[in-house]
C-alpha cells in the first residue's frame, strides 16, 4: 500500500500525527506540499517567512530521504485547484490512502472539504488530524454546550478534561520502502525574490534545531519567565513562536517537555513553567475562536457594536509608525526590531497595538495585515486574536478605555533604556531619565522625529469613539 501526505503548517517529522499514521498504515510514504506564492501574498505571509518555510522545507526533504520517503513541491496557482491537484498525484501514483493535519481557517476548511470530498467520490481513504491543538476545536466547551469567548474559563476546562494521554506522541519511525520517485525540492522554483532586512541567522533551520533551542529555554530560563517576559531586553521568551507558526515544532512537544521538569503538573508547581504553558494554551484557544466564530476569519470583528467605530487614517502617521518614526522611542524600537528580526517581543506587540488602534484611532485590519506582512511568526488565529484583543474589538478584550501609555510602558519595562538603544541608535547615547521621551532640543540634535500625536488628546478622541459606536 501506498500512503500520500499533504504536508502544510507542520513541516517537521517529530510528532506529526498524519505522517506518524501513513507510516503505520502503509509501507511506501510520499509527502507533498502544495507551493503557491499567490495564495500566500492572498494571506499576507511575509516575506521573510516565505524564505523561512523555503529553508526549512530544504532541511525537512533531507530528514524524510533518510527514511526513503520523498518529499514532492507541487506549484499552485491557489486554493481552488488543490484538490484536483492531490487528485492527480494521487492516480498517477496508485496511492491508496492520504493524510493530512488539519488547518482552522475559513478558507483551508472549505479547501479540506472540497479534498476530502473528491477523494471521496472517487473512493480514496483519508484521514485528517489535529497536530495545532490538544483538544480538536469546538470540543472545549461551556456548561450550557456553547464555545468559550474568555481564555480563563477556557483554560480551566482545557485543563479539568487534559490527560497525559493526548501527550503520548513518542514514535520511531522506520525505513519505507523505496518510492520510484525523486524529490524535486533542490530543483523546484519557488520564484522567490527577497524584499526584507530581516537577519536570517537569528533563526536556525529545522526542527533538529527548534527541539534544541526548546531543550535550551527549558533547561536555562524558563523558571523565570513569569518574571522576566515582559522585559524586552532579558531575552526571557523562548522565541519558538516561528517554529510554532510554521510547525516545525509541535505544542505537544513543547507542553510535554516543559511537564517533564514540573513533575507533570499543569497548574501548581514552578510558576514559570505553568505561565509558559499557558501561553502555548492561548494559541490554541485563538485557534478554537476562529474555528467556533468564522466571522473573525473575514475580517469581522469580534464584538459587533466595534462595526460602528470611526475609524479614522492618516498615510504620514502610518509611514511613521510602520517605519519606527512616531516619535515615541519604545513604539519605534519595537517596530525596528520587527523590520530586522522578523519578530517583536510579546509585550510590545500590546503597546503596538493599542498605540496603533487607540491613540492613532486606525483601523486594527491594517494593523493585523501589516503584522503578517512581516512577521516571521506569523499566525493568523494569535494575530488576529492579539490585535483584536488591544484594540478591544476582540474576545476577552482590554476595555475600549484602557489605553497603554506607551512612555509608562517604556519606564516599566525597559527602565534602563536598552531595548530602546539597541534598535534606536540615534538615542544610544541618552541615560535612563532622557531616553523615554527626549525633550525637542534633544530630538532635533540628534535628528529623532518629535512625536505625532498628543497622548491625552488622542485618548479622548479613542474613548469618545468607542463610547459613541457602543451608544
């Protein structure tokens, strides 16, 4: 028996359920991936996260040919023509059964059905898992059988009905049988022209390498990450989110790793190893939101009186915010360190944001697409959930009044200012008291912007918004 795998976000062979199964079911594996650039400038994927997928679908074809399994890039014009696609494949190579890992979307549901659905038809075997989360989307759900909109009653429930079972994910896997086919991943043209500054090698290839810096994080800080995550200079995330969006690590994987040294508790023992896990448990409640409210999947809010926000916009205020020009030193040093890196710290992404939404008072859409321009950790449910929650449009929102002062923020979290001077090179020279909002006669000797808004004045204006759009 032949078995196909369609590979998507989960571009590793440690835990994958759907590889794990064509491996137990069939004694010749092929995996393929579906390429469409199209489809990913259509969802916003940044640039350098295409070049990021790229590398590592490089690194994951030399992991599968160790165990004779090729892997095949399939060009793609979009959604609408996968399922013919995997169709073809799927007769020119007599395969008898597929497998895939399933996606949360509304666009990948209904490209999955209309898979499944042709297999189907013509007779063809599948099965799909659920590699992104614990518990399959939906399946968390209140007393009175309805979806969880607040991450605490929901992280409760996650946590009433986990067993160590789900964690069972150990697998080795053994040689297959020779395919007669070669891979064409070092052959294929994924026409891509690189257009960021992001520097690449801050971020290993492979999941060789994500399983390494897990090990790393686990063994080194994450006992203090309850206390140092919201400084962005202490490096005390792990920064796995890439290797998550992407899946070249599982959650499984990260949660069992991190239980290990918690005597396999979840919630009692080290603090940082439960609010670490925590965070990994708000991935997959985003996740359950966009799959039990498709709304925020077609750019709807969450909260529906937010439809009736006026939203206003200003192009030199954006280019001054998405180019770390606003005149606000911490604003502009997350927005630089996301430009260079790819990624911002977690923190910050909340002061961006609310920044961005209240104080700016545009749209949070905007907002949300040029983060997965440029994001290499790019996910669209902890995107959307993220924006949504600081522009208080979202489930489990801030409230609409509560409005982060961005030079707060910066005197709270990176008191020494050296998050500021490490991507703010024109203040790199300014002590602790000037470095959160230099005066004008500083800014102009050191030819840093004066600021583009008023504080107090733009947090009326966002509260007199809300409040008018909820009236």
């Amino acid at each position: 028996m032949k078995g196909l795998v369609w590979l998507r976000n989960d571009l590793r062979i440690d835990d994958n359920p759907a590889l794990r199964q064509a491996c137990i079911d069939t004694n010749e594996v092929h995996c393929i991936y579906i390429y469409s650039s199209e489809q990913m400038k259509l969802h916003n994927q940044a640039n350098c996260k295409i070049e990021f997928i790229i590398n590592n679908l490089i690194n994951l074809n030399e992991n599968l040919k160790k165990l004779n399994i090729p892997l095949t890039i399939v060009d793609s014009k979009g959604f609408s023509d996968n399922p013919k696609k995997i169709l073809d494949i799927v007769k020119e190579r007599s395969i008898s059964n597929v497998y895939w890992n399933n996606m949360f979307g509304t666009d990948e549901s209904e490209r999955d059905k209309k898979v499944k659905d042709l297999l189907d038809k013509e007779y063809i075997k599948n099965i799909s898992f659920n590699d992104q989360v614990v518990f399959a989307p939906g399946t968390i759900r209140t007393k009175e059988e309805k979806p969880y909109s607040v991450f605490t009653p929901f992280k409760r429930r996650w946590i009433e009905n986990f067993n160590l079972d789900f964690l069972d994910i150990e697998f080795k896997y053994t040689t297959k049988d020779n395919a007669d086919i070669n891979s064409n991943v070092n052959e294929f043209n994924f026409d891509f022209n690189k257009t960021h500054s992001v520097d690449m090698s801050i971020w290993k290839i492979g999941e060789t390498n994500a399983l390494s810096i897990l090990e790393e994080y686990l063994d080194k800080k994450v006992l203090q990450y309850s206390i140092n995550r919201n400084d962005p200079i202490l490096e005390g995330t792990s920064r796995l989110s890439p290797y998550l969006a992407s899946g070249i690590i599982s959650p499984k994987r990260c949660i069992l790793e991190a239980l290990k040294i918690n005597n396999f508790e979840l919630d009692s023992g080290e603090k940082g190893i439960t609010k670490w896990i925590d965070e990994i448990v708000w991935r997959e409640f985003y996740k359950n939101i966009m799959f039990c409210f498709p709304k925020v999947s077609k750019g709807q809010p969450f909260q529906d009186y937010t439809k009736n926000i006026k939203w206003r916009f200003n192009q030199s205020e954006f280019d001054a915010w998405s180019n770390g020009m606003t005149g606000f030193p911490i604003i502009d040093s997350a927005m630089r360190q996301l430009k260079s890196e790819g990624w911002m710290h977690n923190r910050l992404r909340m002061v961006v944001a609310m920044f961005f939404t209240k104080n700016m008072l545009h749209d949070w859409r905007l907002g949300e697409a040029f983060f997965m321009e440029n994001l290499l950790d790019g996910d669209f449910s902890s995107n959307n959930g993220g924006w949504q929650w600081s522009s208080s449009t979202g489930t489990d929102a801030a409230p609409y009044f509560r409005i982060f002062n961005p030079i707060t923020q910066s005197k709270n979290f990176d008191g020494q200012g050296k998050f500021i001077k490490k991507h703010v090179f024109e203040l790199k020279d300014l002590d602790k008291k000037e470095i959160h909002d230099p005066s004008i006669a500083i800014r102009n000797h050191l030819d840093y912007p004066e600021q583009i808004l008023d504080l107090k004045e733009s947090r009326l204006r966002a509260v007199d918004a809300f409040s008018s759009a909820k009236n």
